[in-house]
C-alpha cells in the first residue's frame, strides 16, 4: 500500500524540448475533430432533428473528449498508454452522455452524472500521468503514485486548460479583425466562413489544440504559472480560514436556526468552503516538503482550515437532512448527500492528520490528498454510471410520503415529479393519472401529464407554495384598495410578484383588471371563469406571420403614418417591460 502511495517524487519535470511535430499534430487533430463533430451532430442532414441523437452526441464526445485528453497526455514515447487512457476516458464521457438520453427532455437529463464523469477524469489523468512518468523511469515500485508529481500535474492541467482557452479567444479576437479588416476592402471570405457552424468548430479545435501543443512545449512557463497561482492562493489561507473560525464560534451563540431563515442555499455554500479551504490549504502544503510554506501565518491558517472543514460538513449534513426529512427525497437533495459525505470524508481526514502530526502534519496531508482523490476518482466514475437511479429513489419516497398523507396532494410537487425524475417519476405520475388513490390525485396527475413543460405548472417548489406574500413587499395602487382574496393568493406566481423583491399591483376597485409589476416585468391579470389568470398581451405574435401581406402592401404603396397608443407600467418616469396592450 505504501508503494502505491508513496508521497515522494520521482524527478519527472516533463519535457522542456520543443516539440515541433506535437504543435502541428494536435492542431490538425484538433481542426478534425471539431469539424468531425459538426459533421455528426448537425440535425438538419435528416429528415426527423432528434433521430439518433443520442447515438450521435455520445460519438461527437467520444472524438473531442479522446482529442482533448490526448493533447495532454501526448509525449514522445508511450504512446500505447497515452492512447489507451484517453480512449477509456472519452469512452466514460460518451457513454454518460448516452445515459442522459434522449434530449430535448429535462426528465431523462442527470447533468451531475456528467459532472462525475468530468470529475473522475480530472483527478485520474494527473495520477496516471504520475503513475506513468514513474513507471517510465523504473526507480519506484510498479504501481506507486509519486505525489509530487501527481499535484504538480494536477495544478499544471488546471492552468494549461485555462491558458490553452485564452489562446483560442486570441486566436479569435485576431481572426475576427482581419474578417473586418478585409471586409474594408469588399472581400467577404472571412467574415462569411465564420458565420458557418463547421467553421467555427474547425477554427476553435485546431487553435484550442495548438493552445494546448505550444504551451506544453515551455513546460517552464507553466510551471512558473503554477508556483504564481498557488502562492496568491497560499497568501489567502489564513484570511479564509480565520473568516471560517469566526463563522463557527459565532453560530455557538447564534444557533443555526438564521442559517435555514437566510437562504435556501445553505447546504451549496458551506460545501463551496470546504472546497476552498482544501484548494488553498492545498497551496500552503506544496508537493514536497522543501515547497510546505513556512511562515506562521500560512501555517496557521492550515491549521483553521482544517478544524474548519469538518464542522461545516457537519452542518451541510443537517441542512440537507433537514429539507429531506421535510419535503423528501429528490435527485437533487441525494447528490446533496453525497456531496456532504464528500466533504466530511476530507475533514475528518484533515482533523485527524491535524490532531494527530501537528508541526509534521505536511507529508501525511499529501498521504490522505492521494488516497482520497483515488478514492474521490471511482466514487466519482460509478456515479457517472446508471447503477444508482437518483430519480427511481426520489420517486419511490415522494410516492410514499403522498400515499401516506404526509405530502398533501395540494402541496405535492407535480412538476418535479414529472420534470425532474427521470422516466421513473413520468411513468409515476401517469399511473397517478389512472389509478391514483383519491380524485384530488388523479386530477393533479392527468393535469400534470397534460402539461409540455414545468412552466405550464405551478413554478413554485414545495416549502414556498401556499404561502401568501410578505407584507413589506407589496404595495397596492390606488393607496387603500382591498385585493380580491383568489388575487392576493397568486401574488407570488412567476408572472405576478414572485418570489422576492418589491411589487406594485394597481387594481381598481371592482375591476376585473390588474397590472402587476415587480423588479423584471410588468403583466396584466385578468378575471375569467376559472378565476384570476395571467394574460398575456394583445399585441401581434410576430411580424413574420404577416409577411405576405406586408410585401403585398409595399408593393401597392399602402403605407400611412399612425400615432399609436398604448399602455405601458412606468416607474419613477422610467418604462418597465414592454407594453402590454
């Protein structure tokens, strides 16, 4: 075991030659495979757009994953491994992609499995590039994992990804000036090729790879990038991990009742912390014990940031618990779970090391940040897979909690029953429709099925529906107007006052009428039979519908010139939206 995790490095600095060969290689097979995928994904080839489109996608990813991670593995030699990897890699990819078909529809897309995969590549292409380089110079163990290299080129992919990109938006910026440039002059070429689609893809292949191809041959430069990154970051330890420490001791006195009445967020932004904190105790640690940060402060501030990350998992944990234990399961609320699972792995592993190394914490630090990103890397690479269906087991409890009454079908969410679960939560909601338990059910669900997008629905998730609007929030015109009561109910619908922000409703008394107008928009409601309804304006759905008889028109010479009006909401003098009639 130690072996395979063996904190020291090997002295495999990649290579400082250049390369003149990889620079050509990797931008034709860049410029192909962009052009490859145009070729393949475009839907307008066939008669039906989505025909085949899973099929097709997964295919386009396999080429520009396999070209993109081929890019930064590439050497000299090895080319069998480097090959392999990047097949296997884009492979995963693809098939997650795959996976999420068909498109077109929220109900069968799991994008965090995308994520997974993503993630799973991200962290094992730096440890098989270690692995790799360690192997190729046959003075460690067969399979250990040098950590020095592993982190180096962990950092070093990270910075070429972003500096490879900026190339490309230069190499844009350039192509761009001289299609105007030449457009001057009355020749088109340019400024027209980048109108086409297979152009563009073409163009930001071939310069994404010679982005990547020229960078890697002034391996110095990137390593120098690297050191600037990771000591700004190092500088910004101890001011995060001391925000963090002041954060904790003030919820001992506060409690953490105002975290849940803040925000809705509560779980995402304590792990986006964790994920800091490990990202600059990280900078302070370095690769080696000759690059650990010295200084106090840095020190320190390693030292917050690991008591820190554990109690802020901690409390990501009991935020999501509690929004399970009220509302239930849902894919979202479950990749929560795993996320905090995640993050308290890694601050147990920091606080232990912590507690138990003190001032010689640094090289079993890059011991655990080696086993936990193996670890991280196949967590990550079987939940890109199928094998766990998020959206079976959210539907399953929701169905459960509906059944049983502790979700009254009022405050049932429909939408993310039909939108958001995948196909097992469709074929839920059509048995719903058929066979539900009471008429209330079968009615919510058969209008739910009826429906094309969650839109149509109520947009309002479970904890806020029902609930009528803050008083501090609404201000009804003319001063003293009483609102009717089905009016004031749906106050906080997505085209009335929404969820947050000030809103004006100006309602005359008795008027079947109301103009509602918060910080975005200006709608017009209107009582009808059903009630009060949303209406959407009366002016003409689209110019084009009318083409015929405008051109028509033209050609009589049936023009005139009208003074229009229309009524429009103004606040402070200023228009709000467009008009409405």
């Amino acid at each position: 075991m130690n072996g395979l995790l063996d904190p020291a490095s090997s002295s495999g600095d990649g290579e400082t030659a250049g390369w003149p060969m990889r620079a050509w290689g990797l931008t034709v097979l860049g410029a192909l495979a962009g052009l490859a995928i145009y070729w393949i994904v475009q839907p307008d080839r066939l008669a039906d757009r989505s025909s085949g489109m899973e099929v097709r996608t997964a295919i386009a990813t396999f080429l520009g994953a396999g070209a993109l991670l081929f890019a930064f593995l590439v050497e000299r030699s090895r080319h069998g491994l480097n090959l392999a990897f990047a097949a296997i890699g884009a492979a995963v990819v693809a098939l997650t992609i795959y996976w999420n078909g068909p498109f077109g529809s929220t109900a069968n897309e799991e994008p965090w499995r995308i994520v997974c995969a993503l993630l799973s590549l991200a962290i094992g292409a730096p440890l098989f590039q270690a692995w790799r380089d360690a192997r190729a110079q046959g003075d460690t163990p067969r399979h250990a994992i040098p950590y020095r290299d592993a982190h180096q080129n962990a950092w070093t992919n990270v910075v070429l990804w972003f500096a490879a990109w900026t190339f490309v938006g230069v190499t844009w910026a350039m192509v761009l000036l001289l299609g105007a440039l030449f457009r001057l002059i009355g020749i088109d070429l340019i400024h027209d090729l980048l109108n086409e689609t297979w152009a563009v893809l073409t163009l930001t292949g071939g310069a994404l790879g010679a982005g990547i191809a020229l960078l890697r041959d002034r391996d110095a430069i990137l390593r120098l990038l690297q050191r600037v990154v990771t000591t700004v970051l190092a500088v910004l330890a101890p001011v995060l991990a001391l925000g963090l420490v002041i954060f904790l001791v003030a919820t001992v006195f506060t409690g953490l009742d105002p975290l849940w009445d803040a925000t809705r967020s509560t779980s995402p932004i304590l792990l986006g912390c964790v994920i800091g904190a490990l990202c600059l105790a990280n900078a302070v640690i370095g690769d080696a014990p000759p690059e650990e940060a010295r200084h106090p402060a840095l020190r320190a501030g390693v030292a917050g940031l690991s008591l820190s990350m554990l109690p802020l998992g901690v409390i990501a944990a009991i935020s999501t618990g509690l929004r399970i234990q009220q509302y239930g399961l849902t894919p979202d609320r479950l990749w929560a779970v795993v996320f905090t699972v995640i993050a308290c792995a890694y601050g147990i592993a920091y606080l232990f090391v912590l507690l138990r190394w003190r001032q010689a914490a640094g090289p079993h630090f890059r011991v655990a940040n080696l086993r936990l990103a193996i670890g991280l890397a196949v967590l990550a690479l079987f939940l890109s897979t199928p094998v766990v269906n998020f959206g079976a087991l959210s539907t399953n409890n929701q169905l459960l909690r509906l059944k049983t009454g502790k979700t009254p079908p009022e405050l049932f969410d429909w939408a993310a029953l039909r939108f958001d679960f995948g196909p097992t939560g469709v074929a839920a909601t059509r048995s719903l429709a058929k066979n539900g338990p009471t008429p209330a059910i079968r009615a919510a669900a058969a209008k739910t099925m009826a429906t094309q997008n969650r839109w149509q629905l109520d947009t309002l998730p479970i904890e806020r529906r029902n609930k009528p609007i803050e008083a501090d929030r609404l201000t009804v015109l003319p001063r003293g107007t009483q609102l009717p009561v089905e009016l004031h109910a749906q106050l906080i619908d997505y085209n009335a006052c929404f969820t947050s922000g000030p809103c004006v409703v100006v309602h005359e008394p008795g008027s079947d009428e109301a103009i509602i107008a918060n910080g975005y928009r200006a709608n017009v409601w209107k009582k009808g039979k059903a009630g009060w309804e949303y209406a959407p304006g009366n002016r003409p759905a689209s110019v084009a519908g009318r083409n015929d008889q405008i051109e028509a028109g033209l050609k009589a010479g049936k023009v005139e010139v009208r003074s229009v009006t229309h009524r429009q909401i103004f606040v402070d003098g200023l228009p709000l939206g467009e008009s409405f009639e």
